[in-house]
C-alpha cells in the first residue's frame, strides 16, 4: 500500500506552502542519517519524508496525487500504485480492464486516441500522461490567509504586577509590494488557453467522461509569469516594529494574541496573527499564586509570645500586620486585597503572610538565666501530645 503523503509529514490535506516547508525541516533533521548513524529505520523515514515532500511542495505533482492518491513520473497507474489497487484510481472501476474489452467511443465524443477497440492497450497511463507529460507555466495560487506568528516575551515580576508596554522587532512575511502579493508580474496574466479561462478540461476514456482540474493553470483560468521579487510566492521577508501592551496581572504562561500581525495572506487574503507568550521572572521575595501573593517573615519568639504589630511588605509598600499572642511557626495570617489586580474582575487577591518563630542566639549570661526561669514556669512539655498518638 503506497504511502500517504500528508500522514508521512503530519500535516493536514489543506496544509499551505509554508506548512509544508516547516513540516519537511522538523522531520529531516530528526532522521536525518548523520544524526541517525547505523539506524537504517531512520535512514528509510528520511527517504519517505524526502519523497513526500517532493511531491507535495512541487504544484503540478501536487495536483496528480490529490486526484489520483499517487504520483509517478510518467503519471501510470503501475501495478499497486493507487490507493485502490492496480489501475483503481477513479471509483474502484478496472479502466485496463474496460479498454481491453473493447470499449468504444461514445457518440461524437473525443475519446483518447488510445482508447480504442480490440488490441490497442488503453490505461490510465495513456491519459495522463497525456495531461500532466507536458511542462506547464508556473499555476496560479489561489488566495491564502497569512500564517499565525509565535513570539516568546520575557517580563520580570513588577511588569506583570502593574503592566508594562513592549516594542517588539517581529520578523515576519509580508505581500510583495512588486506584484501586490499576487507572485504574479503585472501585466504578464492571461486567459488559458487550453480551457479558455474555465479552469477545468474534459476527458474521454471510452464510453466515460471526466471532468479535470485544468493542468496548466491548475484550475485558475489564466497564465502567469513569476514576479521577479518574491518567485511567485507573493510575500517577502521584512521585520517591522510592533508595539505590545502587557495588561497589569499578566500570568506566567499568559498569551496575547495581535490582530493581523502575522505573515501576510496572498493575493489579498488577510494576514496571521501574532501571538505572544509571556515568561515572568521570579522575585527574590514574593509568591504569586493566581492573584495572591505569599510571603514568609521571620517574627521573634518574644513578639510570637506576648504578641505585637509588625511591618510587613506588600506590592503597594509596607503594611502593618497584627501578631496575636501565642502565634505558632508556621502560623498564615491574610492581608484582604493586598494582592494582586484581576483586570477581569477588577477585584484584587489577598496577601497571605506566613510566621516563622525564630530562636535567639545566646551570647550572655543573662539571657540564659531569663530562659532558664522560663523553662521554670512552663514545665510542660509541648511534645507530649505527640507520645500519645505514637
């Protein structure tokens, strides 16, 4: 069974130029043999993403697999070729078959020359190497819309907090302004000959009658000549300044999307989008969570004890907390709304202030002795809770 193309690169039947293009590149530098030395499965997926690629980057082999579900140079249904089996290409009939068995022309129709009676050998092959055994001008595209852009950003802490605005340099692709993005040089455009601007030709076979794609306009009714700018691809590649506004609260991860800042659309089409993903930087000090922010502070054990009131930082700057008496380490108090602002809610999160107790160093005498009659008044162990539950 012949290999799928598009299955071979991973891309959709509708996958544009570029698409393609960046399909092709991924997998060829993944198998590729050099990277791959002495894998041979390697060495044959290279061969197969090569070979797919061939045909669907080229317009006119492009066009004979999509109608036929294969491609061979001379264009013959050979033995196992199509989808279907040998010469299945159209709706499972045996076209060989039919022509050996003497299939007459219909009518006033204009068969094939080889698609005559007894002894003269008519397939798929003597039709379209008929069609598609001739060079042809370069086809016309039809219009495209531009592809989206990604863009990565790199914000510290306080430009997420209160926002920020960013001037980016975004290479992208933008319409030729040679040909108006229509890869086609003016002027050069005109009626197709072969089906007189139609974009479809008909076929006979015997007693059966197609209707085809037009191959050398590939369906657009009109020639071209390539504009000399962009070879007929219609864009080129510029960079251009963006200016970015980074609303305040911008999440890590969080992504913005620029209307038709992408790369160019062809022949008027309208262009991508740009999308820009945001990385914040950590802060030396503060936890975001969602629109919370987390804090640890260290408190004494003799403001823990007795309780007190004690400074803390926020975002907006210093805070006073209240520490009750008998705080414990570990213990989380809440600031209301000292958080951060939700510019979807326009409501902001809370500050939540973790205390830790922290020890005194002792260095002198009295200090010792004020514990010890410390540890005089309170004999309790405070580990004894946990001898029960052992």
């Amino acid at each position: 069974m012949a290999q799928d193309f598009y299955e071979t690169l991973g891309v959709e039947r509708n996958a544009n130029a570029e698409e393609l293009r960046k399909a092709y590149r991924k997998l060829a530098r993944k198998h590729h043999p050099d990277l791959n030395p002495g894998d041979k499965a390697a060495e044959d997926r290279f061969k197969k993403v090569q070979e797919a690629y061939d045909v669907l980057s080229d317009a006119k082999k492009k066009q004979m697999y999509d109608q036929v579900g294969f491609y061979s140079e001379n264009g013959a249904a050979a033995a196992g070729a199509g989808p279907q089996g040998p010469n299945m290409g159209f709706g499972g009939f045996d076209f060989t078959d039919m022509f050996a068995k003497g299939a007459g022309r219909a009518p006033g129709a204009g068969a094939h020359p080889n698609a005559g009676g007894a002894g003269e050998s008519a397939n798929f092959q003597d039709i379209f190497s008929h069609w598609f055994g001739r060079s042809h001008e370069q086809p016309q595209q039809s219009p495209q819309k531009g592809t989206d852009l990604e863009y990565g950003l790199n914000i510290d802490f306080w430009q997420s907090i209160r926002g920020t605005q960013a001037k980016l340099s975004i290479a992208h692709q933008e319409a030729c302004a040679t040909c108006n993005g229509t890869g086609t040089r003016r002027g050069a455009d005109a009626v197709c000959p072969e089906c007189s601007g139609s974009g479809t030709v008909n076929q006979m076979a015997g007693a059966m009658r197609f209707s085809l794609t037009c191959p050398r306009c590939e369906g657009s009714g009109r020639l071209r000549n390539r504009c000399a700018t962009c070879h007929g691809d219609g864009t080129v590649s510029a960079t251009e300044s963006v200016e970015v506004r980074i609303p305040p609260g911008a999440l890590q991860g969080s992504r913005l999307r620029v209307a038709g800042k992408g790369n160019s659309g062809t022949m008027g089409a309208p262009a991508g989008d740009l999308y820009i993903t945001l990385r914040v930087e950590d802060h030396a000090f503060f936890r975001r969570d969602g629109d919370d922010i987390h804090i640890t502070v260290p408190v004494r054990i003799d403001e823990a004890g007795l309780g007190t009131k004690i400074e803390v930082p926020t975002i907006d700057g210093r805070a006073l907390l209240k520490i009750p008496q008998g705080t414990k380490n570990g213990q989380k108090f809440r600031l209301r709304e000292k958080g951060v602002l939700n510019a979807r809610t326009n409501q902001r999160g809370d500050q939540i202030v973790e205390a830790t107790i922290e020890a005194p160093v002792v260095q002198d005498e009295r200090t010792k002795e004020l514990l010890r009659e410390y540890a005089q008044l309170h004999p309790e162990d405070p580990r004894s809770e946990m001898w029960t539950k052992v």
